[in-house]
DNA sequence: CGTGTTATTGACCAACATCAAACTTAGTGG
DNA sequence: CCACTAAGTTTGATGTTGGTCAATAACACG
C-alpha cells in the first residue's frame, strides 16, 4: 500500500546521517534495504543507540504527530530509504481507514521494543543483554528473510553494539568472546551461528510475543 | 471528550494491580486521580517500572490494538481511574477523526518517554537519573497543577525510584544525600523542595520538550 | 601494500550492588 | 493519646560488574 504513495527513493552510505535530532520533517521514511538506527548524543560525547530498523520499517512515522525528531537517523550499511510526503500518509489514512490501524499498531509495537529495551539495560548483566539483542535482531531479520536459519550475518561493530546495550565496547568484546567459550555462539567476522539457540534465549530471557510478529518465526 | 464515552469508575487502594502482566483487556483506563506506574518483572524477582502515570494519562491506550499486556499497571497511591470500552472508543474514533489524531499523538508522546527513560537509564550517572526523573515528574505534575511553584509532593518510595532508575535503593538513598548536601533539594519526607531549579535541570541534562507540553510549565 | 578502522588484551579503577543492622516514620488499634 | 508494628530510611562494611586507558593485533579496502 505504501509502495502506491509517491514516493522519493534515496540510497545512503555506510554511517550516513539520514535524520539529524532537533529536525522537522515532512516525510515519513520507509527503509527498502539496509540496517538502520536510531541514536541519541549525551554528554561526553557518548551515543545511545534507540533501535535498529530493517526493511519494512517506518523509523520516523512519530514526525506525523511530533515537530522535532528527539533522535537522529543514522544508515548503518548502505541503505536505501523511500520518503513518502506526510500529506500523502493523510490522505492515505482518510480514504482507508485500516491504514490508520495498521500505522497506529506499527507505533505500538515499536513502543513495545522501547519497552523490552529499556528492561534489558535497566535490569539484565552484559552477557544477557547481548543475548538478548542477539535473539531480538535474529528475529527481526528472519521475519523479513536475511538471516539464516541459524545464523546470520550482523552488520554492526562491536562498538554499536556498545551503544546500543550501554555498555563499553570493551566489555562488550570480552562478553562476546565468554559466549563463545560457553558454546552458545560461534563467530567468523560479523557472521554469528547459534550452536545453542535455547541457552541463548534463556540468557537473555529472550520472549519475541513483544515483536508483535504474526507468523512465527522460530518455534 | 472521553469523559462523555461510558465510563466505568474505579477505586484502587495503594500497591494494588490494576492490569497484570500478560492480560487481555476489553477497556482502556484513563487515570482521573492518583498516581499510577507500569511495571514488569524479570528475573530475581526484580523490577522494572516502565513509567509513571498521572491523571489524565491513558497508560494502557496499547491494549486496542495490541492482544497481550506486556507489563502490569498497579497503583502507587490510592487512585481512581475510568474503563472505557474500546468498543466506544473506536466509535468515538469513527465519528470525529480528531480523537484518532489526540490518541495517536498521545501515544507517540508515550514513546517519547520511553527513549528519554532508555537514554536515562543508559548513559547517566545515578545521581543525573535522579535528577532527570524529578524534574520529568515535577513538570507533568505541574502540568496537571498537582505541584507547587519549586517543590512537589513525590509519593514514591526510594525503592520505587530505584526500581525505575534501574539502581538498587542504597544506592537511591545515598545519591539523594548528596543532591541534598550540594544544595540542590531539601526533603521533608516525600515532600521535595527545589532550591536550584537550574542545577538540578543540569545535572539531569533534562530537556522537557520530549513530553510534547503545549503550554511551558517551567522557565 | 600501506592505512585506517575494528577487535583483542592487560592493568587498574570507579560506580554501584549486596548484606545486614539500626534507626525513623507513619499508620493502627486499644 | 499512646504504645505497637510494619514499612521505609539510613549507615557501614565489603564485593562485583563493568569502565577507562593504552597498547597491540587483525582486518578490510583502495
């Protein structure tokens, strides 16, 4: 339905801001290809990273109701976005009132992310918070076909992990590599293989009901 | 408007679940006196309260569309709060297009929190959370006029701050000592006195234009 | 085959957690 | 109105997780 709006497609390079915060759009964007994030700056130049977005995502349907993007909009891979006019996504809405709900529960499942998100850090050890994005991203991607059935290819730096789970990138490796030493991931590269999948799950306390999937993607 | 819809009023005692975990809801609860929070449980017993809610919020507006509770809804004070059917809410929605926008905007607004709640958690030190928190309660409250000009009557406990600011109590407890020693607040008892307003916004790196507040409340 | 980015390692440190006890406060019933 | 009790706050001692800094090793890419 999306795809019939008018819509202005745009590629984008690796790190490449495609929102900055503090912005005002009149667009909402559609991610086609490639792995997005959402990410804040704090003090001492530390990042929190929001949330990943893959294809199919609406990363900024919030600017439909907010002035100010609170966050900025970063491409992580080469990506390839779709801007699709706000005054279109109205329109849109008012001659098919089911694009309202399938909008508004888009918008609530991804409050249901920040939700699990912000249990994650508050409340789970690095090793489980890392298992836990592990199963989340695993899921995410295979729901939308680029991950294998026991693996796949996770296109960040330890780094970005980091940022995302509030840890130091530092720790992040060290966790990374006990998690190995346990048996539950394998690793060549950004190539991840889970040799144990419901270790892994059970680490990181990993329940994908708050995905809001409707075709079971694993189990 | 909402309070035109059938409603049904509740009274709900201090410490008392509203909603459980896991729940599947015919209503949505629009606060009208008290204090509320959402919360989830993790492993070790744990707790993660999500967010705070005051009168006039709408804590549990997911459930239309959205089947399974992902978190439990209890009250911290006694409180009272209005059911409104989702059936008389989608009527409401299909006769005046405008409440879609209020609620869809509402909910976006949710969101918002959320990402200052993980960025919060995240990134800052425990005695910036605190602060950050304080100031977030104190403008809501405020904007609801249930504060006073430089101070507020907080009814949490500082095992509920800890449970939200993902910090154990001690530590809460020792924390606000040190707000208190540098001058920052005065407390008697759950009555909290801001003696610098400007500080305090510091130390929390609080930016009050995520809550989405029409009309300033503060400065 | 450099060159810049990312991953890994080690040493050391800080923030915060945990445990347990003592002390306050507020609420309750006699 | 006071004693009693339970809940919340405060304190001290000690432990742990994860952060910081800095150096080295491994890649990836032109």
């Amino acid at each position: 339905m999306l795809r019939r709006l008018p819509l202005r497609v745009q590629a984008f390079g690796t790190h490449h801001d495609i929102v900055r915060e503090g912005e005002h759009l009149e667009d909402c964007c559609l991610v086609l290809e490639g792995f997005l994030c959402r990410y804040r700056v704090v003090e001492r130049s530390q990042r929190q990273i929001l949330s990943f977005h893959l294809s199919g995502d609406l990363p900024d349907l919030q600017s439909l109701y907010l002035d100010e993007m609170d966050y900025a909009l970063a491409a992580l891979t080469s990506s390839v976005v779709a801007f699709i006019p706000h005054a279109a996504v109205r329109r849109a809405m008012d001659e098919e009132p089911s694009v309202v709900d399938l909008l508004w529960r888009y918008s609530l499942t991804d409050a249901a992310i920040f939700r699990d998100w912000l249990t994650n850090i508050g409340r789970r050890t690095a090793e489980a918070r890392i298992a836990h994005l592990f199963c989340e991203l695993f899921v995410r991607m295979k729901a939308v076909g680029i991950a294998e059935e026991m693996g796949f290819q996770l296109p960040l730096s330890q780094t970005e992990i980091a940022d995302a789970l509030a840890l130091s990138p530092v720790h992040v490796n060290r966790t990374l590599q006990d998690l190995r030493r346990e048996g539950v991931i394998t690793s060549k590269g950004k190539y991840h293989r889970f040799e144990d999948w419901d270790q892994l799950r059970q680490i990181g306390e990993f329940d994908p009901r708050y995905l809001q999937l409707r075709k079971r993607v694993c189990f």
